[in-house]
C-alpha cells in the first residue's frame, strides 16, 4: 500500500505552517483568560483547559489563543527529516534532495537550541503553554521527562546527519537533567523518575521509561556507567509493575489504572532501546510479553486503532502513529506489515482532513477535528517517516 499521496500532503501542510499550530491543552495561553482574575485559581484553570480540550468546536480564535512552537513538536518533526535524510542518502528523493532536507534540519535543531529552559542541570525542554493538572500546576516551559526525551534524542539524529559536534554536546548534557533535576521513588526494585522537578508527580511508568530511554541513549554517546545504572534503575521498577498478561497500567494512583495504546507503546520502545545501547538482555521477556499483549489488543482486524485494551473510543491519532515507531524499533516491521497497513490505511481514510492535516480524536458522538501540531500533525509525520524507512529495511 502507498501513502506517498497522504504524507506529501501532511508534510506540505506541516511547512507551510512553518510547525507552528495550536495544542489540545493550550487553552491558558488564551490572552482573554489571562486578562481575568480566574487565572489564579487551579479549578478555573483546570475547568478553562478542558473547554478547548474537549470542544469539537476551536475556540482558539475567537478567545486568542496563538499558534505556536511546541518543543515536543518540533523534536518530531526534526527525528522525522532526519529519516527522511536516510531515505535522500540512499536515492530516494520523493520527499526532498539531501541538501534540501539537510537545511530543514538545521533550521529544526537550532529551534530547539533557542527553546531550551534554562536553569537546570543540563539541557530540558517543556511545552509553551501554561498547564493545570488535578493535582499539579505546570508553568509554561516548566521541563518534562517526555518533552525533554523527544527533543534530545532528536538532536542525537540531526547530529548523526550533520555532525554538528553542538547538536550532540547539548542532547548529551540533557543526562544531567534526568539524574540531578528528577526527583526518585523508591520501589521494592529500583525507583521511578519523576514526570517533572516537581514535588507530587511520581508515579507515571511511560514517563519513567522515557527517561531511561534517554540517559541509554547518552550511555551510547559517552560511556558513562551512571547513565546505564540510572536508566536500569528505573527499567527495574516498570518491569516489576507490568502485568501478567503483558500490559502495564498507566501509573500508581488511583486515577491511573487505565491500559492504554500508545503509552504501552512507549514502554515497550523504550526497554528496547534501552537493551540495545545497554546490552542488558535482562528485559527481553518483559518485551516480548508486552509485546504481544500489545499486538493482540490495542487493533481490530480491520485496522483500527483503539485507544483502551477493553474498549475502543476515542480513538486517538496518537495510536495508530505509534504502532509505526514501536514495531520499527522491536524490529517487527516485516512480520507485521499488513497489520500496518491496514491501521494506516484506516487512519488516513477516517482522520486525515482533505488539507493534510490530520484530527485529534474520533468519539462516538461529537468527534474533535481540530489540527493539533504536536499532538496530531507532528506525531504523524514521525510516524510516516518510521513507515517509509522501515520498507527500505524489509
């Protein structure tokens, strides 16, 4: 199956915007809110960001809520050229010459340099909006373990492209960010990484994992043994909380319990990742079962995506684009590609828009068709560019 026609047209929307694009949770950057005196209470905050979150309708405008760079995003997109990259390099040039690539790159990357937050131990990076969680308030750019991972190993690939020493002294300085900014539980094995340097926010697997993630492929860079025993520190406490059937719960409260589709995805990433650059050979069972918990449950026959190991909607765009980069890097492509086929073929035919980009969620009644830049159009060019290196490795 060919999804040239569709990625062609996701990459020129995603350009011509020049990556800037609005967020599922960016409602507090809205200059109307902070005009207000509700810009001081967390339940207004929480109760304004879930108005634009769960909306169809995009308030974004008429409550001027700018476009913007989303840090996360634009590590996507920089990961994504650079598979592009590979592709040009080998003579495959249906989605740019090498040098026109390359230039994309380089623009990508020092965006990222200027968007780091400064103030922490080595190089981090958070999202460009102010954000209320139940518990928590995340001020804009406050550094994350996710937005920080995504952002650093993609500039270890626009290094490998460019060799440009730079791109790979500040990815490499984000290890210090993990190890001394992130706070630790401790676990009957190991310990988890916080989501954040912040206090009450421990307890999130994927995010833990990501973090091992990471300081692996910082052990890759320079041999540092505290990059390995860190990231295996954290391997240990996830591997313990996985199920027996395979499937991790989202996190430790009571409010995490749920079984997700594209988190499950991250882990089992990540414990691959983290085997590769480690030669830890210790978590292949752990792999191998969420693995095939993973296959066997988060994709109907017919290719779609759902988001719940029990149920189906919403249905995320996050799902579909993840089962592209976790299977690439389980090295599974070849054996599943129909598989992929189908739930890519499913995804473009049902959420693609006819100017390229593609929505948010599918629900059962009111679906949110909103261009999202991180979370949808950014994670599904990533996405496509795992698809279209992937074939040239079957």
């Amino acid at each position: 199956m060919d999804f040239q026609k569709s990625f062609q047209n996701l990459k020129t929307y995603c350009e011509k915007e020049n990556y800037k694009g609005w967020d599922p949770y960016d409602g507090l950057n809205s200059k109307i809110f902070q005009a207000t005196p509700l810009k001081h209470w967390a339940f207004s905050r929480l109760a304004w960001i879930q108005l634009f979150k769960q909306n169809p309708v995009n308030l974004r405008k008429l409550l001027l809520v700018p476009k913007g760079y989303n840090p996360k995003a634009l590590g996507l997109f920089l990961t994504g050229y650079c598979n592009l990259y590979k592709l040009a390099k080998q003579g495959d040039e249906e989605f740019g010459s090498p040098d026109e690539i390359t230039e994309k790159i380089k623009y990508l990357a020092d965006l990222l340099l200027e968007l780091k937050t400064p103030g922490y131990s080595g190089a981090c990076w958070g999202y460009n909006f102010d954000w209320q969680a139940r518990s928590f308030f995340f001020p804009k750019y406050t550094p994350t373990v996710v937005a920080t991972s995504f952002c650093a190993i993609a500039l270890f690939n626009a290094y490998e492209t460019t060799k440009n020493e730079r791109y790979r002294k500040v990815a490499l300085s984000s290890a210090n960010f993990v190890i001394k900014d992130l706070k630790r539980t401790k676990k009957q094995f190991g310990f988890l990484f916080s989501y954040a340097p912040i206090p009450g926010n421990n307890t999130v697997y994927n995010a833990s994992l990501l973090g091992s993630k990471l300081l692996s492929l910082c052990y890759h860079y320079e041999k540092k043994v505290e990059f390995a025993d860190a990231a295996k520190g954290s391997v240990a406490a996830c591997i313990n909380a996985q199920q027996e059937d395979g499937s991790w719960i989202y996190g430790e409260r009571s409010s995490q319990t749920w079984i997700d589709s594209f988190h499950t995805g991250y882990n089992l990433e990540a414990l691959q990742i983290y085997m590769d650059c480690t030669g830890d050979n210790s978590v292949t069972t752990a792999i191998k079962k969420g693995a095939d918990f993973y296959l066997s449950h988060f994709f109907e026959k017919d290719g779609t995506p759902k988001y719940y190991h029990d149920r189906t909607y919403p249905i995320d765009i996050h799902c579909p684009a993840q089962i592209v980069v976790t299977l690439h890097h389980l090295n599974k492509i070849s054996e599943n590609c129909e598989l992929i086929d189908k739930v890519l073929n499913w995804t473009v035919v049902n959420m693609q828009d006819k100017s390229g980009y593609f929505y948010y969620q599918l629900k059962k009644g009111c679906s949110s068709k909103i261009s999202y830049m991180r979370w949808s159009n950014a994670f599904m060019f990533y996405a496509f560019s795992y698809y279209y290196l992937a074939k040239t490795e079957i």
